[in-house]
C-alpha cells in the first residue's frame, strides 16, 4: 500500500543515499509482482520499437532493386524526414506519459471513497490544502525534466479527503470492464493530439515548400541524378507527417496506461501493411519510389486510425472546459526537451562528420557500427517507458516505497540487459562483417553504458515532482526543499553544460589522436557523463527523489 512507502521526516543530517541503487539486487530476475508489472510493459514497448527498423530494412530492399541512384536518393529523404521528426516526437511522446499517467491514478484515486472517514481527518486534510493554495504558485518552477509539478487542480485532488492511495496496476487489462462502462477524462491526452496535429501539419508544409533546400543542403544539387526521385520520395512521405506525429502522440497516451500491447498491435499491422504495398506499387504499378512513399504514407495513416479507434473507447477526448487542455504544461517542458534533442543531435552529427573525415570506409564503418549501437538498445528504451509510466503512477499516489523499489529494478535489470546485448552484438558483428573485427569489441563493450543512459531517462520523466511538492508542504523544515531544489536546478543547468562541452571537446581531440576508435571513445565518454546526470539526482537524494535522504520504509 502507499502509505508503506511515505516518508518519515528525519531529523539526521543529510545521508547520500547511493546504495539505493544496489538495494535488492539478488531479486532482479525475480518475477513477482513488480517485475511481471515491468516485463507486461517493457517487452511490448520494445517490440514495437523493434517493429519499425525491420520494415524499414525490407521496404529498403525493395526500393533496391530499383537501382543505386534511387537508393541513394530515398536513404537521403528517409533521413531528412526522420530527423524533421525526431525534434517533435521525443518531447510529445515523454511529456505525454508522464502527464496522463498523472491524471490517469488522480482520476481513478478520486472515485475511491474510503469508509469511515472521521471529521478530524477531513479537517486535517482541508488545512492542508487551505496551506497548499497559499504556496502553491512557487512550486511550478520544476519543469517535467527535473520533475515536473502538477498543476493545482492535481495537487488539490491529491489532498482530498476522498482520495486514498491505492497500489500502481497496470492499465493494459486492468480496467477494460470499467472503461466499457465509463470513458476517462484525461485533458492530457486530447492536448496531445492536438499538439501532434498541429506539428504534424506545420512538418508537412515544411518538407514540401523546403525540400530543394533541405536536399541541397544535403549534397543532392541542382543536375543531380538523385534529386528528381529524392524530391517526389520527400515529398510523397511528408504528406505522411501528420499520421506519424499523432500515433505517436497516442502511444504516448497508451503508454501513461501502462498499455504498450495496444501500440504493438497497430505497429505491427501498419508495417505488414506497408511490406504488402511496396512490391505492389513499385513493381506492379510501376509507381517507383512515389510507390515506396505512398505505402509507407498508407501505413502510418492505418496504425494513426487503429489507435483512435481503440482510444476513443476509453477517453472522452473533448474535455468538459477547453480550459482543461494542459497546452502550457506541454509547451513549457516540450521547449526545455527541446534543447536535450539537440544536443544529443549535435553529438551524433559531429562524430558522423569527424567519421566522414577520415575517408569512407572510416564513415561507412561508423554508420553500420551506429545503427548496431542504436538498435540494440530497443530492449532498454522499452524498460525506459516501463520506468516512466509505474514511477509517474507511484509518485502521484505517494507510493515512495514502489517508486524506489520500481527505480532500482529497473535499472539493475537494464545493467544485467547491457551485459547480455555485449555479448551478442560483440559476437554479431564479429563473423558478420570481418573488415570491421578490430574495432567491435570496443562498440560491445559499450552496450551496458548506453542501456544505462537511455533508461536513466525514463526513470527521471517517471519521478514527476508532484510527489516532491505535497512532500514539502507538510511542515515548515521541510520547506526548505524548495529552496534546495532551486539550488539543485542551477547546478543540473551547469552540469548539463559542461556535459555538452565535455562530449563536444572530447569528440575533436579523440577523433584526431586515435581515428576511428577514438569517436567512439568520445561517445561513450557522452554516455557515461548521461548516466551520472541521472546517478546524481537519485543517488544524492534531490527533487523527487529528495525522501531517500530520510528514513523509507521499503517493500
């Protein structure tokens, strides 16, 4: 139950409570409860990232066979396209989780009305939120990277005398008779979609009116044999933009569900469409690479309806008040995402650039070795979304026992995970491309680190700062957490500074004084500087995870 887990203010100087990350090792492959509530939400969500990639490699096999030119110029229009995406998609997709999850357990918290409720603990209870409307404007400061607060409404419906903590559960199975009978109001998710649509729109105008300049831009001038098939791929695809922004907006709400199957089962039924239709249009149809493009635009559209199909069933997506749309929330914390999707751009396009220096076997080696390190951490960006989505519901019910307990399973199944992906993406790359021997051990060995980095972000979208504020509201000490996290803000802003010029520093003089090897050494020194971002605010006890500093009572 929550109130296992709150926390018991101590009167002990602060304890950095790093050992919390080994807390409970020995049952990392236990399946009990939590850990089957982790593995139900990890491995779909890892499938349907998985999804993805392999279509893409089969629909490039067949553009293929159209010859090298049109190749060439659709692998240069599937990466302008991506990355017009990759802007939009991180900060929808991790916003969204957090938020509806939030709402999601304060809805289904607020229809639970425990029997025997004395007057003295209504009384008390209102006091705390007459306290909670006098302080409540100087705790929006966190934004959802740090921790994101609830708005007021929340932070009131969480101190109300109808609301009793009750256990996380995961969504996917666990309400369907519930939400037959009674759709969910959830302003998150029709914000969402909202959002979705209208970046959607704006990526289409831009693709289509910027294409010449965007292919240029990307060597395919004016007299190229490549531009005339690049240009109609673009622009074909771009037309696609609106369906790939909202069923992401949707798996994002799925996802604060805790319902990652939904998800995976429209993936899979776009992508075997797409593979369905792209021997069809190019061959049959002899449409070429707009046939390739209008598959793939097909497709996107199929997976966008199947999951509004599934979500209206469940979500009133017209709010009661238009009032209710959580349109600052998402553009405060989508501008502050922003900014790590860039620096996390920059570094792959400047060591891709450094690659490119070194000659094209240097480059071609770096691209197939980046696509291996990548994808191989599928199964770790799916712990992150299972991270993300328990943690936002154990932090909003003030469950700090399931939340730790969530945190630290997850990340020491991750470290077990990077072992195993080492072993095997050592053992792959090592018989299946010999030219590139020398130097994958070393791209293996990193797969530990990168897991670690990529789920250390889940765990942070998860530890929303709605838990942290009700904390620091129940006595006067304890206010003073609102001051240490300014505190924490301004030394997490610099951190993040000296992370991007540690990675960008290293990046140059690694690449020039070891080749090759010496860019990967730089990404990995990015990566370990990640994971200590993320070491720091749960290791030292800060922002939500400030209660670690005090007396826990773990599960």
């Amino acid at each position: 139950m929550a109130n296992e887990g709150v926390f018991q203010p101590s009167e002990h100087k602060w304890k950095i409570p790093f050992l919390v990350f080994f807390k409970d090792a020995s049952l990392v492959f236990k399946l009990d409860e939590l850990g089957k509530e982790i593995i139900g939400i990890a491995l779909p969500a890892a499938l349907a990232l998985a999804a993805d990639p392999i279509a893409s490699l089969i629909d490039t096999a067949f553009i293929g066979h159209l010859g090298p030119v049109e190749l060439a110029a659709v692998g240069v229009s599937i990466a302008i396209f991506n990355q017009a995406s990759r802007v939009a998609v991180y900060p929808i997709v991790s916003i969204t989780t957090s938020l509806v999850a939030e709402e999601d357990t304060i809805s289904r918290l607020s229809n639970e009305v425990p029997k025997g409720e004395t007057s003295d603990k209504v009384s008390a209870n209102h006091y705390e939120t007459k306290e909670l409307k006098d302080i409540e404007d100087s705790l929006m400061l966190e934004n959802l990277e740090e921790g994101s607060t609830k708005n007021s409404e929340l932070l009131k419906a969480s101190l109300d005398p109808k609301i009793s903590p009750a256990p996380c559960v995961s969504t996917g199975g666990r309400n369907e008779a519930n939400s037959k009978r009674e759709k969910r109001n959830i302003p998150s998710a029709s914000t969402a979609l909202v959002i979705g649509g209208l970046l959607g729109l704006i990526q289409t105008l831009l693709l289509i009116f910027a294409a010449k300049p965007l292919l240029s831009f990307m060597g395919v001038k004016s007299g190229s044999p490549m531009l005339p098939p690049a240009l109609r791929y673009l622009t074909l695809r771009s037309l696609g933009a609106p369906a790939v922004l909202l069923s992401l907006a949707m798996q994002g709400v799925f996802r604060g569900f805790k319902d990652t199957k939904t998800p995976l089962y429209a993936t899979v039924a776009g992508d075997l469409t797409n593979i369905i239709l792209d021997p069809i249009f190019i061959f049959v149809c002899r449409l070429g690479v707009s046939g390739a493009a209008i598959a793939h635009v097909i497709s996107q559209y199929l997976i966008a309806l199947i999951l509004l199909l599934k979500l209206i069933t469940q979500v009133n997506l017209l709010p009661p008040r238009l009032k209710d749309l959580q349109f600052h929330r998402f553009l405060k914390n989508g501008f502050l995402l922003l900014g790590r999707v860039i620096a996390v751009t920059i570094c792959t396009t400047l060591a891709a650039s450094l690659a490119a220096r070194l000659g094209s076997i240097p480059m071609a080696a770096f691209q197939i070795c980046l696509q291996v390190w990548l994808t191989s951490s599928l199964l770790a960006d799916g712990l992150a979304v299972a991270a993300q989505a328990i943690l936002a519901c154990a932090f909003t019910e003030k469950d700090y026992g399931k939340a730790t307990a969530a945190a630290t399973r997850v990340l020491q199944m991750t470290f077990v995970l990077g072992l195993g992906l080492a072993g095997l993406v050592g053992v792959g790359l090592k018989f299946g491309s010999g030219v590139f021997t020398k130097d994958t051990n070393f791209i293996a060995a990193t797969q530990p680190i990168n897991c670690l980095a990529f789920v250390f972000d889940g765990v942070n979208f998860g530890a929303s700062d709605f838990a942290y504020t009700a904390y620091s509201m129940a006595s006067a000490h304890n206010r003073k957490c609102f001051y240490n996290s300014c505190i924490y803000n301004v030394l997490k802003i610099g951190l993040n500074i000296l992370v991007s010029i540690l990675s960008i520093t290293s990046l140059f003089y690694l690449s020039k004084t070891n080749g090759f090897v010496g860019i990967w050494i730089a990404l990995t020194i990015y990566m370990v500087l990640r994971i200590l971002a993320g070491i720091w605010r749960m290791g030292t006890g800060t922002g939500p995870w400030h209660f670690l500093r005090g007396q826990v009572r773990l599960p």
